[in-house]
C-alpha cells in the first residue's frame, strides 16, 4: 500500500542541516545518473531537476551523469531499462515525469541493491516491492490555485493594459492525465475564488510531443487570446515556450510553470519575459538536491512516498523583482491571504489525484 507521508521540507540546506559528510578518500563518492525523457533546455521541468542536481554535485560531492532520452516516447522504455541495467555507472538512478512511472514500477525490483528516485507521480507501490525506491510529489494544485488567484486579481484590479474586460484567461495542458489535470483545478477554482463568473478556456497539446511542441502552444495560446483570455497558464514543459511567443505577439500575459520562467528569459529575451509576470513554482531542483543530501545522511526513506506543498516551501507563486514592481500592493495582499488560508486549512484546494489530509501549518 501506497504510505504518504507529509515531512518539513527545507528549501536551504547546509552541511549542518543534515549532518553530512564530504566524501574521504577512503570512500567512494556517489553516483548519481539523471534519465531525462526528453531533453534539458526546456526552462522548466527538466531544467529544473538538473539544476537541483548539479547544485548536489558541486556542494554535496556526488558524481552526476545524465542522459537525455530525446523527445521521441517510442525511445523511452528501451533507455529507461538501459539505463537501469548499467548497474556498475550508478548507485542512485533519479527519473521523474507522469509518463514513464509504469516503467520505473516494472522493473524497480529487479535491482535490489540499486535505489532510485522517483518524482512528480506517485507510484503504486501495490504492484511493486519498491523498498528501494523513493517517490516524492509536488502539491502542484496548491500553487496554481495561487497563479489563478493572481490572474484574476490582476484583471480585477485593472493593473494591466490591454485587458479584454472578458472575464476569460486560458490553461494549456500537455495530456489530458490526472496529473495535469491537478493543476488546472487548482487554477481554476483560484481564478473564480475572485471573480466566480470567471471562465477558464482549457486545451491540451496532445500528439506525440505533448512537452515540447512549441508551435502547438503558439497556436493554441493565440486562439486563445484571440477569444479575449488576457492570460495563459501552461501546463504543458517546452510547449509553453510557444505560448510565451504568443502573448508578446498579442500583448498579453502568461504564467509559468515549474520554473521562474521571467528569471530564465530575462537577460536572452527581455521583451518576451515581460510577458511573464509571475510562474507557479516548482522547486524540483531543490526536492532533488534534498533526496540527495538525505541520502548521504541514510535518512532518506525509500519505499515511500512524500508529498510536499506550500506548507513545505516546496511550491508558491515566483515572487521576483518584476513581479514585485507590475504586481499592485493589493494583489500582493491577496496572494499572501490565499498561501494563509490554505496553509490554515481555511481553504482546501481541489485535486484530481489522491487527496491528502491537511494539517494546518504550525
């Protein structure tokens, strides 16, 4: 039986922290392998995971090697199971991502001594031993409740130019899969917590590149716009990049997703992060870099599961010096009631996956 287990989740760790200890001389350092199913640069999901684990790297003293599957899902299964029998390159293999979670689950027992990381989905641990598998997952519904707070908040407080007065803003998924699916509810039903006769217009990708096909999210996010939404939410990896391209051809606003996708485009494109006025966090990077750190300390517990939220600091609205200076006094005020309530349980958010109990933060 699936055990989900609700833990402190610290976004800073120190040495301290965790008591742990410099690889010696004496003693071998760890090996770290990172599958990717798809590829790094998408400045979201995958970047994120990398970026947590190459900080590992450099601060924890692990060696890390990555592999990077491509975007072609018929390529998936054969890496993830070549990878995994290469049992002399690792002793931890990190993978994560709703799609490739049954093949994990498949052959996770076949390598007892091998331990795995496993994030974003949950696994069922009833059709697997697992004991050497840990599974983490992220309350992303709490965090684009959030994100459909500030969009509508924002087009209530007529803060923006070029609002439609239409009452709409769009969501745009990469598959029709519970886990998406999570975090459109949770924008949802944020967006009409302001403004109830609020429509969210939603659309997913679809095809065989759901996470990267950027000339979909181009075409979905500008129908979109067209019908009067003044902002996109995506939920769709790579495929978001086309709906930034989107609102900057309109003059319309985007949320991210995953990363601080504004701090990411900010230097290289600073006309299409203006788009951008705030992302819904993920902190993969930094869950990765704390399994890890945890690892090292063996206090990581493997064959359960974890779910982190905004009680955790695993997950919030990015709250940078763009947003800080387009975002209203009011919003803010908004935004920082919305964290208060869900973390007092005042406000539980809706979601499409297991339902956890809330515990009101202390």
């Amino acid at each position: 039986m699936q055990r989900i287990l609700r833990v402190a989740f610290l976004i800073m760790l120190g040495a301290a922290a965790f008591a742990v200890q410099q690889p010696t001389q004496a003693q071998a350092p760890l090996r770290v392998t990172h599958v990717v199913n798809g590829t790094l640069g998408d400045r979201s999901f995958f970047d994120s995971a990398q970026e947590g684990l190459e900080r590992a790297a450099e601060e924890l003293g692990i060696v890390l090697k990555v592999i990077e599957l491509g975007e072609d899902q018929a390529r998936w299964e054969p890496g993830i199971d070549d990878a995994m029998s290469d049992t002399d390159a690792y002793d931890i293999l990190v993978l994560g991502g709703s799609l490739v979670a049954d093949y994990l689950v498949a052959r996770a027992d076949l390598y007892p001594d091998k331990k795995f990381i496993f994030h974003d989905e949950p696994i069922d641990f009833s059709q697997c031993t697992c004991a050497n598998v840990y599974n983490v997952i992220y309350a992303q519904n709490e965090g684009s409740y959030l994100a459909g707070v500030y969009a509508a908040a924002m087009m209530q407080a007529k803060a923006l130019p070029n609002l439609s007065g239409k009452n709409l803003i769009g969501a745009v998924g990469g598959l029709d899969i519970p886990v998406i699916n999570d975090f459109i509810v949770g924008y949802r039903q944020g967006a009409k917590s302001v403004i109830p006769e609020l429509e969210v217009l939603t659309q997913y990708i679809g095809g065989d590149k759901p996470f990267f096909d950027t000339a979909k999210g181009l075409e979905i996010a500008l129908a979109m716009y067209d019908q009067g939404a003044d902002f996109t939410f995506s939920v769709a990896g790579g495929s978001g990049l086309g709906m930034i391209q989107a609102a900057q051809q309109r003059g319309k606003y985007f949320i991210g997703v995953d990363s601080d996708q504004w701090l990411l485009l900010k230097e290289s494109d600073p006309a299409a992060a203006e788009t951008i006025l705030t992302s819904m966090i993920k902190n993969v990077g930094d869950a990765l870099y704390r399994a890890i750190a945890l690892t090292l300390a063996d206090e990581l517990p493997f064959g359960e599961t974890e779910v982190v939220g905004i009680a955790e600091g695993a997950i919030g609205l990015a709250k940078n010096e763009y947003y800080e200076r387009i975002t209203p006094d009011s919003v803010k005020a908004i935004i920082a009631q919305a964290e208060a309530d869900i973390m007092a349980c005042r406000v539980v958010v809706e979601t499409t996956l297991a339902p956890r109990p809330c515990e009101p933060a202390k």
